[in-house]
C-alpha cells in the first residue's frame, strides 16, 4: 500500500530536528525554531513509523514466513546505517585528532559500543534507535497475538494510553549498570507508538468522507511550528517545562493529542494528489530522511568546529552538507544494505 503524501511527512520530520538542533547550536533568531523543538519531528517520526507497520502488517497472517519478512524488513531499514554510526563514531574519536573526535557521536568505549549495538542506550539522537527497534519488537508481539487474542492490540493501546494519561507514566533507568550505559527510551516513545499504531488501524478500517475532505486542511501542519516551545510559550505565555534531564514534552498528554490530531487531519482530511503533501522533493527527502537523521549532528559538531555554524548562511551550508551527505549514504550505504537484507528472504533458486 502506497501513501505517497508519508514521504513528505518523514521529511518534515527530519528537517524539524535539522533546523532545530542548528538553531539551538548557531542561536539562530534566540533559537526560536529549537529550545527542544526538534522532539518534535521525534514524535512525528514514531507516530509515522507505527502508523505505517500497521497498515503493512497489522491484517496480514502472522505466520512464521510473513514474521521472518517483517524481521527482515525492519532489520534492512535500521540497522546497517546505525551500526555503522555507532563504529565510526568510537574509531574516529580514537585516532587523535581533536577536531574529528569533537565532531561524532559520543561512543568512547567498548562498553557504550555494547550498549548501543544492544539497544539499550543511544548517545545524543541516537537513542531513537533502540526506542525504536524496541517497538519492533513489541509490534511483532501484538501482532503475532492477534489472532490468538483479539482483544490483545485494543487492551495493550488501552493500558498504555490510560496509564499515560493518568500521569503516571514511568520514566525508566538512568544509572549505568557494571559500568555500561542504561536508557529504555521504549517508554519515553511508546505512547506515541501506540497513537501512530491505533490512528493506522483506524485507517485499515475507515477513509474520511469526500465531502469531508479539502485541500485546505494541509494548513495543519503549520499547527507543528505553533507547538514548537519557544513559540508557544511566547503566544501562550506557558512554559512546556524545560528543567530537568528528562524532557517534560515526552509526558505531557495533550501535546501528544495534538501531535496526534494533526497527524490524522494530514493522512485522513487532505485529498490525494495535494501539491504540499505529494512532490518530487518530498518523496527523495523522505528516502533519505534516516540518512538525513543519523548524519546531521555530526555534520553540525564538525561545522561547529570551524567556526560556520552561524546566521542564515550557515544554515543553508549545513543543510547541504546534510543532504549531500545523506544522498551519497543513501545510494551506495543504506539502499544497498537493505535489499541485501532483504534479499535473504528470496527463494533459493
């Protein structure tokens, strides 16, 4: 199933955490378009990802074959890249040049090296990944239940939305355990999975009237730039609560029903064949948005290094760099990885 206008929401996703990392780095306009806003292209990111697993998945039979695809699948997309982030990072910051050492991921050792490539922790952006990966797994479960216990997926969404809701919601470890870094950054996504997962059931089952549909719903995704913090504060005059090293905004309900709600509007309201949602460059961007995800902070901590991490021309370099960048990791690195992977599941001939 092809929902073309996906593409563009998965570049608008990784161009909110480009700019807003760059404008917390540069102070570009007293960091307006950053101050924690690029979580928000995070959320967009996992409401997409559950989104899209269900409407692929949730309806087929969960037999061993279509498991293994599924496995397949999701391995091919995450893992090569990121594995390959997490070596480089811990090589190049041993090879004694402070500048390159400054510019990657902080992987200092062999014990963040196994907590990484175990899933349990990820360095700056990187612990996305294992959130990530975790909700791999937890979909597979769900999915794999389904029809053994139909109830299973609409309890599991019920409990995990509720319990958020409450406010009870767990933040999960933060101490290292025998030396090695520990975050289950699950929890800290989840309920936004479970959003993604519940609005892509819905879709499996009902589309929006014609009559209800109109172009000019697209305006809704300028209600992601009136939810950015800096901005919302400043409209508002309240603060989403930025003390703290565990963001408030992962635990703050009605930011996730907005996020949510701007989401179905996009993917239920808009009609197909919208100019804003569904074009050229949105479709390579979204390719390359996971290239474009991995590689941009170090492309910033270098640019940092030298000075060119500054005003709107710098920007404009960074994203560049990022983009070319991304392309090249893209055609000859992660498009190749992954129909080798999943090339395992082919026929033997």
């Amino acid at each position: 199933m092809q929902i073309r206008r996906l593409n563009t929401l998965r570049a608008i996703a990784a161009l909110i955490v480009l700019v807003g990392h760059y404008s917390n780095r540069a102070q570009l306009w007293d960091a307006v378009l950053g101050t924690r806003a690029p979580q928000l292209g995070v959320m967009l990111f996992f409401l997409l990802s559950a989104f899209l697993m269900s409407v692929l998945y949730i309806d087929r039979v969960p037999d061993a074959h279509a498991m293994r695809r599924y496995g397949l699948a999701r391995a091919g997309r995450v893992l090569p890249l990121f594995v390959a982030v997490v070596l480089l990072s811990w090589a190049l910051g041993k090879v004694g040049i402070p500048w390159l050492a400054a510019s990657v991921y902080d992987i200092p050792d062999w014990k963040a090296i196994a907590s990484h490539l175990a899933f349990v922790y990820g360095a700056q952006v990187l612990w996305t990944i294992p959130a990530e990966i975790h909700f791999y797994l937890v979909f597979a479960l769900l999915w794999w239940l389904r029809p053994r216990l139909p109830w299973a997926i609409p309890l599991f969404c019920t409990a995990v939305l509720a319990l958020y809701a409450s406010g009870h919601w767990p933040v999960g470890p933060k101490q290292p355990w025998m030396g090695f870094p520990i975050d289950l950054p699950v929890l800290r996504g989840l309920p936004y999975f479970v959003a993604g997962m519940a609005i892509g059931m819905l879709y499996l089952r009902w589309q929006a009237p014609a009559r209800w549909r109109h172009h000019g719903f697209v305006a809704a995704l300028g209600l992601i730039l009136l939810l950015y913090p800096a901005i919302f504060q400043r409209l508002t005059g309240w603060s989403y609560g930025m003390g703290g090293g565990e963001s408030p905004m992962w635990f703050l309900p009605p930011l996730l029903l907005a996020m949510s709600a701007i989401f179905f509007v996009l993917v239920f309201l808009v009609p197909d064949g919208n100019p804003v949602l569904e074009h050229r460059v949105g479709d390579y961007l979204g390719n390359i948005s996971y290239s474009m995800y991995l590689l941009h902070f170090p492309v910033l901590l270098a640019m940092g290094q030298f000075g060119l991490a500054k005003g709107v021309g710098g920007l404009l370099l960074f994203l560049g760099i990022t983009v070319l960048a991304s392309s090249l990791s893209y055609r000859f690195f992660e498009r190749p990885m992954r129909m080798r992977i999943r090339a395992k599941d082919a026929p033997a001939t």
